[in-house]
C-alpha cells in the first residue's frame, strides 16, 4: 500500500502509539482488501459507547483505554486514547436511564453513561442514533466518509451521494483517530454506477411501499447497485430511508440510484454509465409475495406490542404518529424509537404530549434490535418498518406484523392486528 509522508509518520508512532496502532490496523485491513491508498476521511460514524458483556469485562481489566484499545485498535497493549482527529459521531447504543421500565440491564445503562464521558471527552459527538443525517451529521456528495449500520451506509451513498463502505468497529475507530480509511469499494467512482435495473409497474407512493419495494429489490440483486425505476412518486427523506433500510435488510445493499432524484443519477444511462440492462419488473404478484414474506412471521391476532421508527423516526413521522393517536387510549405497548435531538423537537412540539397522553412513548438511543428488548411478556409485535419485521422475530423469539403506520396505531389501540393488503 502506498503512504504519504503523514501516513507513514502516523504508523511509525510520530503521533503516539494509539494513532501507530490505527494505522498498523488500517494498514493490514487495506491490504487484505487490495487496496492501494488509504482515503482521507474527516466524517467517522461508529460506536464506542454500546455496552456488551466483553467491553464491561475489557473495562474492569484496565478502563476505557483498555476496551478501546482491544476492541477499536486490535492491539493487546493498553493505550491512552487522545482525542479524535477528525469529527466522529457515536451511532446507536443501548437505552439510558430515562427509558423507564424498559427491561434493560442497569449496569449496562451505568457503563453506558461512563462511556459516553469517556469518548465525549475526546471528542465524540454522542448523537446515539441510527439516523445521523437527521440530526445534523450530513456529509457532502463526493465525500469520502467511514461510517458503520447498513441503513445509514446506504443512505448517506445513495442519498447524500457520500462515499463510504459498511465500515465495522475496529475500521471506524482506527479511521477517527488518523483520518483515513482504506480506499476501495464504493470510495470508486467505477464501482458506484447501476448493476440492475428494476422497474415499478404499480405506483409506490406511500411510505410502507416503499419499504415493500425495497425489501423486494434487496432480495432481487442482493449486494448489487440497483437502478431503480417505474411508476415511482417523488418520496421524502422518510420515504429513502425505509426503503434503503428494506433493501440493506433483505440483502446488503449500499448503494441505490433513482433516477431523477439521487445525486448521481441525473438520467437512468448516467446511473449506468452507458449501457442499460433489461429490467426486472416488480409488479401486484412481487408486492403481494414480498408482503406475505414480512407477514408470515404473524399468526396470533393479539398484538402485544407496537414499535415504529426504525430506521429512528423522523419528525414528520413523530407527528404523524401523534395526529393517529389524538384523542384515544392504547391497549399494547407502543413504542416510537427516534434520535434524541428529534426527541427534543417532538417535546416542544407537543407531538410527545399527545403520544403519552394515550399511553404510548418515544425512546431515544437505541431499539429492541440493537438492545434484545421488548416490552415484558411481548409475544407477538406489530410495525410498521420491514426492517424490524425482518430482524426481530429471530432476535427475540416473537411473531411480526407488518403494515402501514395506521394499521399499527390502531393495533396499538385495540391490542388486534387488522392489517391487510389493499
Ligand atoms: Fe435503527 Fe434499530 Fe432499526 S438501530 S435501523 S432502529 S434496527
């Protein structure tokens, strides 16, 4: 691998040995990938702060250096941990200790809290969600970035036309402290263009199909790059971010074109780069199947539990949440996951007032995903993001219900899924 002089004064300790330990990290990681050159990078999304068994353990032994140290540098000496070199953001974590009565371990909201002191004071913004770019985090298009959790890679590549792999732990934490990130992949203009058309030959419009649409192409091409096309609506931020999260779910996509909206796609043949493949049709037969899929997690009426906002809600969704639930009383837990800082703006809004006057609450941090946590005794849960239909049932031994925001308000509301396809 090639180094500039910065590089190899890095890896040959003249910033210390954390940042030697970095390097040496990136360095191996690079090679293992033919990479040639490492990419300069001054936006790092990662996660230090979630709590794990190993990281308590790794911090009782020698303290935050020493969990850092192991688990973000790979080294099995105890290094001090100066501050970042470029901005870093902290991704989702477990929950805190205002998540009252949610069934999470107290030490682990204690580690969390020391954490969070630890890496805040070296310079981690602790924005503790999935969904940075809500929340003030938004690199440029063009700009090479290393960011972790597959809804947020494959929104900031093919929304926000930034460049970065699904970068892990180590990567991250390696790349905060020198800058760089090995330069492969989707950092290439070459591997970023369309490798499959797939075209719509039934409006996606609302919300849940475009999660429908992106759970079938994710399936469809798998980690491919897909050119997406048909009788497709202008969608929202909302809209981008259920879908990619969909398609990273069903399969591991990280990067999407839409033609006429995302920054690289001006045309359908520029998302290509000249020739255009035949497309594949996803037609009233694809959606009903891939509904079904989502569905066939579901068999008991009785909804204990309703979660949305995953990926973390927006505040369009937040308030759509708290319109549905003016004036009524739920029977099952619902559960509205959403960044903090969003958390703040529902607050003054009044959207967080009307939601827990009828029983339901937002948590910020995290989801019963990433913290195996759902309400006591749940059996059988209702949302309305693919991603956590997909994900949870294995997670935590529960059946799913999949359907559109209202259907799952109004499960909340009744305690009974009355969900269908229309
Ligand atoms: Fe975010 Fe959890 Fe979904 S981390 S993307 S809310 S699975």
């Amino acid at each position: 691998m090639i180094l500039t002089d910065d590089e190899r004064g890095m890896r040959d300790g003249a910033e210390g040995p954390a940042v030697a330990a970095a390097m040496d990290l990136l360095v191996r990681y690079g090679e293992a990938l033919g990479a040639e050159h490492l990419c300069e990078v001054r936006n790092v999304a990662g996660t230090t702060t979630q709590p794990s068994p190993a990281k308590a353990r790794l911090v009782a032994e020698g303290g935050w250096e020493r969990a850092f140290s192991v688990i973000n540098l790979d080294s099995d000496e105890t290094l001090d941990v100066p501050p970042m070199r470029v901005p870093t953001c902290q991704l989702q974590q477990g929950f805190g200790a205002d998540a009252h009565g949610v069934p999470y371990p107290a030490e682990f909201v204690d580690l969390q809290s020391d954490a969070e002191a630890f890496y805040g004071r070296r310079g981690v913004n602790i924005l503790a969600t999935c969904t940075p770019y809500q929340v003030g985090n938004l690199p440029v298009r063009g700009e090479h970035v290393a960011w972790m959790e597959s809804s947020a890679v494959v929104y900031a590549n093919s929304v926000l036309g930034a460049r970065t792999n699904c970068e892990g732990t180590a990567s991250t934490g390696a790349a905060s402290l020198t800058g760089r990130i090995p330069c492969w992949g989707n950092h290439h203009v070459t591997n970023r263009l369309g490798t499959h058309l797939v075209r719509a030959d039934l409006p996606v419009r609302s919300f849940r199909d475009w999660g429908l649409f992106g759970y079938f192409v994710g399936d469809l091409v798998q980690e491919a790059r897909p050119v997406l096309v048909g009788e497709l609506a202008r969608p929202d931020l909302t809209d981008l971010k259920h879908l990619g999260a969909a398609a990273a779910s069903s399969g591991g996509i990280e990067l999407f074109h839409l033609p006429g909206v995302t920054p690289e796609a001006p045309t359908v043949e520029a998302a290509f780069g000249g020739r255009v493949p035949e497309a594949v049709g996803y037609g009233p037969a694809e959606r009903r199947t891939v509904y079904d899929r989502l569905n066939d997690q579901g068999d008991r009426e009785e909804v204990d539990f309703v979660l949305l906002g995953c990926p973390h809600a927006s505040l369009d969704q937040i308030r759509e949440a708290a319109r549905l639930l003016e004036g009524r009383h739920v029977e099952a837990e619902l559960w509205i996951m959403a960044p903090r800082a969003l958390k703040a703006v529902a607050d003054r809004s009044g959207y967080t007032a009307v939601i827990e006057a009828a029983g339901g609450r937002i948590l910020a941090d995290s989801c019963p995903a990433m913290s195996r946590a759902a309400p006591e005794g749940t059996r059988v849960f209702a949302t309305d993001s693919a991603k956590q239909a997909h994900y949870l049932p294995a997670i935590l031994g529960i059946e799913a219900w999949f359907g559109t925001t209202a259907e799952c308000v109004d499960a909340a509301v009744t305690g009974r899924w009355r969900g269908e396809l229309r």
